[in-house]
C-alpha cells in the first residue's frame, strides 16, 4: 500500500492528473494494426480509419498494396493514398488520392521526388572513399611532337570528392589481372587505331576508356569490401549482375501475374527494369556488367518496385565520370 500524495488520490480516488497521465501512457502504447507492438509515433492516417499502423507495418502495407492492385491503398478501408516524399524533413507525406494515377506515374513521381537526395548520399559516400585514381590535367605529350589538348572533365551534377584524391589505404586490391572493361569483358591490348584517326585522337579515347575502367573497378573493389553506399529508404545498396537483376525480376513479376492492373502491362513487356536516376530501361545484355539494387526490394513504398540504379549513373554522381562523354 502507499499513503497520501505519493498515490496521486485524494480520499482513494485517482486524481485527475493521474487519470490524465494514464490516459496518456495509454495513447503511447496504443498497439498497431498489423505488428501488435506499441506505437512510438502512430501514422497521421489520410482516411477515417480509427487504427493506428506504426510507419514500418504501415510503409510495407501500402508497397504491398503497389504491388498487388498498382496503387497504395490503405491496408484497413482500402481507400486510395498519394504517397508524396518531403526532401526538407527526409519523410514521406500521405493524402487521399484524388485523381487516378498510373503504376508508372506513381513510380517516376516518387522516384523524381527521391532522386536529389540519393544523388546527394552517392556524393557523400565518394568523398568517404575517394577518387578511383588521380586523373592527370592533360594528355601526355606525344613523341611526334603534337600539343595535346587539355582535357576537360565532365561537370558533375552534385559535389563531388576532388579528382586528385587517392583511395584510402584500407581500399581492397582487385583480383590480379587487368581491370574489367566496361563491357564486362577482360581489358586486352588497345586496337590499333582505325584508318584516318590521328594518333592524338586515338590516345585521348584510350585514355577516357582507361578514366571509366578505373571507376567502374573501384566501385567493384569498394563493394567486394563490403564499402556499400546507402538506399534512400535508409537500406544498403548492393552491386550485382544484371542477370542477378533480372533472376528478382521475375520473382516479382509472380506477384503482378495475378494483378488486374498490373498482368497487362507484364503480358505487352511495358514492366521493365529502369534506373531510378536516368530513368532508362536497364540492358540486360551485360553492358557495364553490374548495377546497384537496395537490399530491400520491393518492401518500401519509397521504391516499390526496387531501387536500382546503373553504373553510369552511379559513377558519375559519385566520381564525377560522365561515360557517355569519356566513350562517345
């Protein structure tokens, strides 16, 4: 038993701070939905629903719902929600849905909204680890006394790390050999250079495919140490093969085959593997040999049908390297 003031009641009643502060605690622990666990901080719900969804169970429900109808509805009235993200407070925003919007219009919107903000972790992950290797100022003077032409490197679309920065010391050494090509192949001996190319064009174009072997190599390093750059949805962004990609793709692709919404678009081939960045369809035929996926797939409705990224884009942002430029 206790005595007095120490209960909080007066004459064996509770008082009304008391009851308040219960009331309280009760709000805070009030279990959510799906999980059953207590709610921190329940979701401000866009429909009439009375219940309350912690933001993890309530984040996977709506990229469920994406996947399974091509529109985030709510998991307990199914009413339609417009999923906006607010770069300012790095939070996603809910409201009703009022006009109807395309799968893919949902996607691209999303994915516009997300993009500075992945742009800016790929920059800051580069100035973590550094610049593939220091890139000289101009082309090496030729024996037949040529001038060479000073090279101008791209300007990248965010900060980047200086191009002069070495990798730190702890940076893995790649496999013996020489370096992958862009292509996925095994860089061999430079052709020689086709009939009428001056011997100044074709040592500037060996040495930008040399700029762009370099990246793509310490991006592989980086990853093979378990140096992984972040997802916006706060997950690991991981470097597979595009045939790795596409094995997930048609794990994913089971779910939309029963999809009223979403079986067309699979049965015309509309459902393809874009980069979330450049918006381009993914080639499947092995250029650059790898891309960059969140880990968590399709489970957020940040990226509902994944985050993948290319490794042109993925260089560029994080290393300055335009490859389209370095190559063309």
């Amino acid at each position: 038993s206790c005595s007095g003031s120490s209960c909080g009641s007066i004459g064996g009643q509770p008082s009304a701070a008391t009851m308040a502060e219960a009331a309280s605690e009760a709000d805070e622990a009030s279990p959510c939905a799906i999980c059953y666990e207590p709610c921190a901080q329940s979701v401000d719900l866009p429909c009439q629903c009375k219940v309350d969804y912690c933001a993890s169970c309530w984040d996977r429900a709506l990229a469920k719902s994406f996947n399974s109808c091509a529109q985030a509805r709510c998991p307990t009235c199914r009413a339609p929600v417009r999923v906006d993200y607010d770069d300012a407070s790095d939070r996603l925003t809910f409201g009703a849905q009022v006009e109807l919007e395309s799968a893919d219009g949902t996607r691209v919107r999303l994915a516009q909204q997300l993009r500075p903000r992945q742009i800016r972790i790929l920059a800051e992950f580069a100035a973590q680890h550094g610049a593939p290797l220091p890139l000289p100022a101009q082309d090496p003077p030729l024996a037949d006394g040529v001038a060479p032409r000073a090279a101008t490197p791209p300007a990248p679309a965010s900060p980047v790390p200086p191009t002069g920065t070495l990798p730190p010391a702890e940076a893995p050494a790649c496999a013996s050999g020489p370096p992958p090509s862009p292509t996925g192949a095994v860089a061999s001996a430079p052709p020689p250079p086709p009939t009428g190319t001056s011997p100044v064009t074709a040592q500037r174009r060996e040495r930008s495919r040399a700029v762009v072997v370099a990246a793509v190599r310490h991006a592989t390093c980086l990853a093979q140490a378990g140096q992984l750059p972040r997802c916006v949805c706060g997950a690991t962004l991981e470097l597979i093969s595009v045939q790795e990609r596409a094995r997930r793709f048609m794990q994913q692709a089971e779910s939309w085959r029963t999809s009223q919404a979403l079986a067309p678009l699979l049965q015309r081939g509309a459902m393809k593997i874009v980069c979330d960045l450049c918006n381009q369809p993914m080639s499947m035929d092995g250029a650059m040999g790898k891309l960059w996926a969140c880990e968590r797939g399709d489970g957020t409705i940040k990226h509902a049908t994944s985050n993948d990224i290319c490794m042109a884009c993925f260089i560029y942002h994080a290393f300055g390297v335009d490859v389209q430029e370095q190559l063309e």
